[in-house]
C-alpha cells in the first residue's frame, strides 16, 4: 500500500445486514440494548463488551476503550484508577456517553448519561474477582501519569509482588468502579446507500420518547 490517503478515501462497503424500525424495538430501551447484545454474542462478536467512553475535561472531549463489566436497569459499570485521566473528568463532569460497534452485524450503539462512582462493596467485589495479576497491576500503574521508561513500571511491579507475596491483593483505595445511567440511546443500523436507520430513545422525566434520526 503506497498511498494510504488514497486507500481510506476510496475504501467502501455497502451495508445489507439489517433494518430496523419503530415497531421493531422495545419500548423499553434497555431491554432494546440486551436483544442486541445477545444477537452480538451469538454471532460471536469479538470483544461485544468493548465500549468507548467519552468524557470532557476542561472542555476538552477524550475517549478511550473500556470494558463493560455489569448490566442492569439502564446502568452500566466499568472499572478503573480513580485518579487517570478518565477518573479527573469524572469528577469535574459527570456527563459522558458510551458507543458499542459491532462491524459484523453492521450495528452501533451510542448511549449518554450521567456517572457516579459504584458502591465500596461493587469495587470491593469486582477487584477481587479480578486475576491476581490484574490486581498487582493496578497497584504498580499510577496510570496516566508520565513514565521515564518500560523499565520504570516493571521495576514497580516487582516491588509490589514482593510487597503481597503470600498474601491477598487488597482493592487500592484510589481504583474502583463507576456507574453510567443512561437518559439517552441511539440504535444505529447500517443500510444500503448510506440511507442508515437510527432509532433513539431519550428520557423524559420517567417515560422514553422514541423517535427516528434521518442518517
């Protein structure tokens, strides 16, 4: 490949996968987000709970891929170091959103919302469940912070194993868990001609109003 430019400026694929429509989805749009997600589950999409999140700090957006970890009522959890760069626009601003895509059912799912941090007992649980490498790790990673070399993080790493040997990793009081609540999701289906469908529901005081996006 000689011209990179040239390849992503004429790189196309048509989508024919699937439609989607108002009397196709839920009413509720949660139920909505598991039908899809297990359709992606049984389709064996590679890393279904892969999902960027968005934040803004300082009115800079940032996002990253992290892992969904738990489900339920609208509110989803993920896990990590309170005091990265994902932790600081957090706590300044809690509104963030999230985008599933799964290419091969030619589908993306966009949900915005407000962020808590999870419960102790939610960490608590989740970092114990985590592989004990898992854990030393978040011990030895201050993450998001410069490091003068590979070397540096390693050299962390085998003081902390040394510290713990022989005895369980206790959840580090700066690395937890948040909730997102959603009051915002966008259903989106790929189709011919780039003529896309895009279901959306958004929360009005206790009821989803559902309406369509032209693509």
């Amino acid at each position: 490949m000689t011209d990179h430019n040239e390849y992503i400026n004429n790189k196309r694929s048509d989508f024919s996968k699937g439609t989607l429509t108002e009397t196709d989805v839920d009413r509720d749009p949660f139920i909505q987000f598991e039908s899809w997600l297990k359709q992606a589950l049984d389709a064996e999409v590679p890393e279904l709970q892969a999902m960027h999140l968005s934040t803004v700090l300082d009115n800079k957006p940032s996002s990253r891929v992290v892992y969904l970890r738990k489900m339920a009522n609208n509110k989803f959890w993920f896990y990590g170091n309170y005091e990265s760069k994902k932790g600081k626009s957090l706590e300044q601003n809690p509104y963030a959103s999230l985008n599933f895509f799964w290419p091969e059912l030619q589908r993306q799912i966009r949900i915005e919302g407000i962020v808590k941090k999870a419960t102790l007992d939610s960490s608590d649980n989740y970092f114990v469940s985590r592989p004990r490498e898992s854990q030393l790790g978040a011990w030895a990673s201050a993450q998001s912070n410069v490091l003068q070399s590979r070397e540096e993080l390693e050299k962390r790493l085998i003081e902390i194993t040394n510290e713990f040997e022989g005895k369980p990793v206790p959840r580090p009081a700066f690395w937890g868990g948040w909730v997102f609540k959603a009051n915002y999701y966008e259903f989106w289906q790929g189709r011919k001609s780039r003529l896309h469908d895009r279901i959306c529901y958004e929360l009005k005081n206790t009821d989803w109003n559902i309406f369509r996006l032209a693509p």
